[in-house]
C-alpha cells in the first residue's frame, strides 16, 4: 500500500470517540451516522474520521467483510456535512447522489478488527461547484480513504443540492412518505430471473430496515440500488469478493410501478453491469467489480497495535 505524508495531516488530529450531529447527515438514529470528526481545511479541503461497527445491520454474521454500501454510505455523509457546514447550505434541504464511485486499493486488505469497529480517515477535495440563480445546487469531490497512514480506497461523488421548494415541484406527483405501500421482501430482489447474459427481476424492499429506511422517503433509497447491484453481483459470483463500485442515478426510482433490473456479465469474469428500469426507461445505471477472494487474503495484524499492547480498545483495522 501507499505510504504518503500529506500537508493536510499536520493540521488533523482524528477522533472516533463520538458521532457528529445526526441532522447534519440526515439520519433520524445516531447508530446510523458513520462520521465521528469533520475538520475544515481550507475553502475546498477536509478531513473526515469514520467509524463502522461490525454489528451493523447490513454485516452478515460471521464476516469480516466491509460492505461497500457501507463505504458509499460514510461518502454521502462526507458530502452532506460538507455541503451544510461549508456552504451553509441549510439542513431542510434535499440531496441527491447522482453519481459515486468506490474503490479498494489493489494492494488494500482492509477488514473488520477480532474487536471493535473499522476507523478510517478520509481526504475530501472539492472539485466542482454549480450554481442556480446564484446558490450552489452541485457539488463534486474525490476522496481518498486510509487506515492510519495508509491509503487503501478512493472515491468520487456528485452531490445535488435541492431547495424545499423545488424538491416540492419536482416531487409534486409522488405520494407523501407516510402513504407509501410497505413491503417486507427479504432480500433487495424479488421475481428473479436468470438469463444467459445474467439476471432480470424487481428490486425488493424491507421497510422493516433501519438502514435504507432511518426515516419516512417518498422514492425508492439510492442506497438500496446500490446495494441490490452488490448482491446481484455475490448471487453471480460467489467465489469472488466485491472490491469496487460505481452508481451513475438519471431520475428518482419510484415506489410503484416497481423498479426493475438487468445484469450482464463482463467478458473478465469479474465485472456486473446493472441497469435499473421504470416505466420503460433506464432510470440508472452502475457497475460492480471483484477479485477473488484468496487474492485479499490477509494476515491477523493490526496497523498501529502492538501485540502485547493490553488495551481493550482497538484502533486499528486489519490489513
């Protein structure tokens, strides 16, 4: 892995010691904010300190796996609470992610510690703004995540920022949140079919969820198509481990009529491609990559812990 000394760590000093403020990332439950220190560093610049917990919902029993929705989720935070302390953008506004991508580092074996949570501090940079009539209505960063010093994934995001108001006129057809029809599927897809190309079927949803869904929505959760395409990609390869991802969102996945999806396998063997559909039109599009897993393979060893060291308290992550 990259070993790098960057300026911007002189003036960050990580804390994983408390979330920060839940309205600042909208989430209803402090248990699902994943941010724990947020440091301006210059007009365009942060860092970020991230804590997951091994008890989380979306991690499977018996894993040390990291899922990538997960990862995704603790970037959207990054760019609401950017997007509201750094250009005072006020919190009853919405957000959408129109694109994002997530990547391990090659070399990265990143996985949950024997004890306590994963810890990461992230390095955002702003590399776009739009404006509307004079306010920022976009937002564009790359980031670049580590364990202590070691740099071991990277990511963008595209962030949109929308007004009470027009997030009133754009949604003026959908139902209000409270009446939505609740479902209680299982898994993220139902009616699944399998082709020779891959999988065609409806994406499914739990309402039952605290994850995707921490509070009242009037659309399908971004995070949910997310997180259908990387099961859709361990349902097709389940001796490889997802490593990176990539979700581009062209319109709102509504509740009704259903939000279908189709896969096609790469020619590598290691690619998924994913097309979400509704109402006879592709609403969005991603694709997930992997590796297999003897290749990640790592040993036991703690960055930053010394075996003998009698703490409890870990602070590290395996790699």
């Amino acid at each position: 892995m990259t070993h790098e000394a960057t300026s911007w760590r002189d003036t960050h000093n990580p804390t994983f010691d408390r979330p920060v403020d839940r309205s600042m990332v909208h989430r209803r439950a402090a248990a699902e904010v994943f941010l724990t220190g947020a440091h301006q560093i210059s007009q365009r610049e942060w860092a970020f300190d991230v804590q997951i917990s091994r008890g989380h919902v979306l991690v499977p029993p018996h894993t040390s796996e990291i899922p990538l929705t997960l990862c995704i989720e603790a970037l959207r935070q990054m760019g609401l609470y950017m997007a509201h302390s750094g250009y005072a953008i006020p919190t009853d506004w919405a957000f959408t992610l129109q694109k994002t991508t997530f990547a391990w580092l090659p070399d990265a074996r990143v996985a949950f510690p024997e004890f306590g949570p994963l810890e990461l501090t992230t390095h955002l940079v702003v590399t776009g703004e739009t404006l509307r009539k004079g306010t920022v209505s976009g937002l564009e960063a790359s980031l670049e995540f580590y364990v202590g010093t070691e740099k071991v994934a990277v990511g963008t995001g595209e962030l949109r920022c929308i007004s009470p108001v027009h997030y009133r006129a754009l949604r003026r057809g959908a139902p209000a949140p409270h009446d939505v029809v609740r479902r209680y599927d299982p898994t993220p897809v139902r009616e699944l079919r399998e082709t020779p190309d891959g999988y065609l079927g409806l994406v499914g949803y739990n309402h039952a969820n605290p994850f995707f869904f921490d509070h009242p929505v009037d659309h399908v959760p971004g995070m949910l198509l997310l997180h259908t395409m990387t099961h859709l990609f361990d349902l097709t390869f389940p001796l490889l481990t997802a490593r990176s991802v990539d979700l581009t969102c062209d319109s709102f996945p509504e509740f009704d009529p259903p939000v279908s999806f189709r896969t096609v396998r790469g020619a590598d063997g290691t690619t998924l491609d994913v097309v979400f559909s509704q109402n006879g039109r592709e609403i969005a599009e991603g694709r997930v990559t992997g590796i297999n897993a003897s290749s990640i393979a790592g040993d036991s060893t703690l960055p930053g812990i010394d075996a003998g060291d009698p703490s409890p308290v870990v602070q590290g992550a395996v790699l």
